[in-house]
C-alpha cells in the first residue's frame, strides 16, 4: 500500500493488481470515507486463484460512499451482484453510455450464473442497479461529500477502450488544512488509433497514477498494417473456401471489427470475392450491444461522423448477418463447417472460455481450412491462450473436458487490442503537465508491468521528473 509521504489517502487493491482481471480497487480516505474503483470478476489464472473469495465479498464496505465504474467489461463489473448482496446501496457512477450498456451486461451474467431461469429475481436485481444507477457527464466535476472537513469529488474522463469508458479523476481536499491531493485512475485506456471512439486525452495532474499495464510490454501495429493483415488472414480463408472465425468479446472488439470490415468491403468494389462474403455476429448479447452503439452515435469520433454523412452504415451493412437463437446457431455451425461456403463469424467470448464460439472451435479446430483470428488479449489459463500459444505447432487444446487437435490456421493481429500499448500508456504520462509523484501499475501481468515500470522509469530520469514506480498485489 505503498503511498506518497503526506498523503490524504490510502489505496487497497482488491482485484487487478496481481494478474489482469478481476479489477477491483479501494481509495480509503478516512475512518468514514472510501470510493471503490469497479468491482469485477476473476478470469482464467486469476479465477483459479481466487476462485471462492470473488463469490462474496470479504472486506469491510461499511466505508464506501460510491462505487465508481470505469466500463462494462464483465472483469470490471462482474462482483457487481455480489456487492449489492453484501449490502452495499450507494451511489453507482458510470458515464452516460455505460449506464446503458450495464444492465445489458449483467442481465447476461445472472442468466448464466447463480439466479439461471430466475427472471423475477433477475428483474429485481436490475431493478435496484437502475435505483443506483447515477449517468455523469463526462468532463464534469461531481461532489460526493462536502463536509467543515473534508471534500471529495469526482470526474469521468474518456477512456477510448469501448463505448462509455473512462478514466476516474479523484479530488480530495482537507478543508481545515488546505491540503489536496489528486488521484486517477485508468481503468482500460484505449490504443490511439482505434476506430469509433476518440484516444483519451491525459489530465492536467496526478499525485498518484493507478494505471493498467495489459499491453505493457508491446506495440501494436499501425492501423493501416492491422488492417492489411485481418484483409490477408479472410482473404487466405476465402482461398481455401473455409470460415475465419474470430473470438471477440460482443462489447467494444465485435463493433469495432464491423467497422474495419465495412471499410475492407467498401474499399474492395463490385465483382470483388468480399461482395459475396458473409459477416456473421453469432452472439445476440453483441447484436443488442451493436444496436445501443448505433444508438449512441454522438459519442462516436469524427472519422466516424463523417462516414454516416457521407450515407455509410459502418455498423449495419448489407453483408452483415446476426445469429439469433440457439437453433439457428447450431444450423449455422454445421452448414459452415460441411459447405465450405467462406464466412467470417465473430462470436462471444473473447478468451474462448465459454459462450457459441466455443461450437464453432469444436466443429472447425481440425479442419486446415479455416482461421482463427486472435485480435484481443487471451488471458493465461483460457483455452485462447492455448489455441494461440500450441495451435502454430500443430498442438491440441482442451475444450469442455475433451481434446480437439488443431489443424486450422492460427493468427493473431495485436494492433485491434482495445487496450493502449506501451507507447500510449507512455504519452498518457507524459502528456500531464504536472506529471504523478506515485504510480502503481495493475491490470497486467508480471512481465508487462516489469517492463512497463522500466520505460517510465526511463522516460522519467530523462526528463529529470521524480516519480516512484510500485508494483501491488491484491489484499481480498
């Protein structure tokens, strides 16, 4: 719980700071006071460590005057329910969008978790998370608590890594003494060069910086290079007359690759083999996600803007197809994996942990005419880490207790990871005026955030800036 000397507060990481997922972290101000920033679920390495402790939640929330949500991704939001349980019944602030995208989210989870076929209790749970539920602008400073002593208030600021995500600004000023301090807190920052949304803008000033590392020790590629490799890896598939699926979780990546493959199309003419080919997004969560960002356009950047003015619809084109119901699902898996007819079919989930793209492996893993297209992080422990780590190799994977081999084409292109590189995580420090005192780098695994720690370190004895880099464990 490293902190600068003379702060106003202390910080306990309860999820995120020792692996990736599971983000979960305590500003303790006071006896009385404490924020928690998001409050979500353990996945693969991570679950199997802590697989019982993210069940409950087993510290004191008697303190918390808000919970603070950055985004929707289930590892930030998942012990939402488990919070609510605990007795938690303050204030939930999120941005705009993401007050949107939430219940969609955690309807999802509830179905498939402890309430499975329980719509009333699911209705009521939503019910309550609507009550809470506080949309804030973004950019905007709102007050928590104002007290003869102490003021705390706190500012959402764009993330750029899906729709309504955000960086968490935190003010805190003793009333008496005058002193202040200034937190943030990233969240999941965005790469520079995604498409739909704006890259976030750093803040004027940080004493201390809590900031993710998932990409820490990596560049992307430029946007124009991923987008000539994701070309290349359909075009190879469409060659072999096979299917390119590719596992993205249904917020933020599905959008974001229909936007790129509407460009691809657009760009490819009539007569070419794309005006034949079949986008598919097998997931109705993601095909309800899709529709809110349609709806929320205005939140979208100006290279988007200006393909709706100019009559384009990037993320609903004639070529674009969604797969409804279970039953169509399973037609849809095996006339792909029997015709040979070339397809692409984004499907939920990102880590190949669950979800339809699981299916849609099972069927194709063995054949060498299909792809499977990597373009987000694979967690340690996930199948996608194994599929992409053995599958080059000719290697095998578990799959839902059984072994398939892989025989498939196996590519990743980094370059559409939601999360900044290092470059950006850099120029997200760098580009503060009064640079932070203090940072604390979560969300990532040990070799990132060592790697991460020794480029700030260098960037920072270069520009003759003090700055201590600490690397926290979770304290659950």
């Amino acid at each position: 719980m490293n902190t600068p000397e003379n702060s106003l507060s202390t910080i306990i990481h309860r999820g995120g700071a020792s692996g990736v997922t599971g983000s979960c972290h305590q500003l303790i101000v006071n006896s009385e006071s404490s924020l928690l920033i998001d409050c979500g679920l353990f996945q693969g390495e991570d679950a199997q460590q802590d697989s019982f402790e993210q069940l409950t939640i087993g510290f004191d929330i008697s303190t918390v005057k808000a919970l603070v949500i950055t985004h929707v991704h289930i590892d930030h939001v998942g012990r939402l329910p488990y919070l609510l349980a605990a007795g938690f019944n303050g204030p939930i602030l999120c941005s705009k969008p993401s007050a949107k995208l939430l219940p969609l989210v955690i309807e999802d989870a509830l179905k498939i978790g402890f309430t499975r076929n329980a719509r009333r209790l699911i209705e009521q749970f939503l019910q309550r998370v609507d009550e809470q539920l506080v949309p804030l602008d973004y950019a905007k400073w709102h007050t928590l608590e104002a007290t003869s002593s102490l003021k705390i208030k706190v500012k959402l600021q764009r993330a750029g890594h899906i729709l309504g995500s955000s960086y968490v600004e935190v003010s805190l000023r003793e009333t008496n003494s005058k002193r202040r301090e200034r937190l943030v807190f990233s969240g999941d920052l965005g790469a520079a060069n995604s498409p739909l949304l704006p890259a976030p803008k750093s803040p004027s000033r940080a004493d201390v910086l809590v900031l993710e590392s998932t990409y820490g020790d990596r560049l992307h590629e430029g946007r124009n290079e991923r987008a000539a490799l994701l070309k290349r890896a359909i075009e190879q598939a469409l060659e072999n007359k096979g299917t390119v699926i590719i596992p993205a979780f249904s917020i933020g990546r599905t959008q974001e690759l229909l936007y790129e493959l509407e460009t691809i199309i657009h760009r490819a003419g009539r007569g070419s083999l794309w005006q034949s080919l079949e986008i598919i997004v097998d997931s109705p969560l993601a095909a309800r996600f899709t529709q809110v960002y349609r709806d929320l356009k205005p939140f979208w950047d100006d290279e988007a803007q200006k393909l709706i003015k100019a009559g384009r619809h990037p993320l609903n084109f004639d070529a674009l197809y969604t797969v409804d119901n279970h039953t169509a699902h399973e037609q849809t898996v095996r006339y792909l994996a029997e015709s040979g007819r070339p397809a692409v079919v984004i499907a939920a989930s990102g880590m190949c942990a669950g979800g339809r793209v699981v299916n849609y492996l099972k069927a194709m893993l063995g054949d060498p005419r299909h792809q499977v297209l990597f373009v987000g992080y694979q967690g340690a422990g996930t199948p996608g880490r194994d599929i992409q780590r053995y599958g080059p190799e000719g290697g095998w994977v578990m799959l839902d207790g059984e072994r398939y081999d892989i025989r498939a084409g196996i590519t990743t292109i980094n370059g559409y990871s939601a999360h900044a590189d290092q470059r950006d995580l850099l120029t997200f420090i760098k580009r503060m005026r009064h640079w932070p005192k203090a940072i604390r780098l979560v969300h990532g695994d040990t070799s990132a955030k060592l790697a991460l720690k020794a480029a700030i370190e260098a960037m920072a004895d270069k520009h003759q800036q003090p700055i201590t880099v600490n690397l926290p464990e979770n304290s659950v």
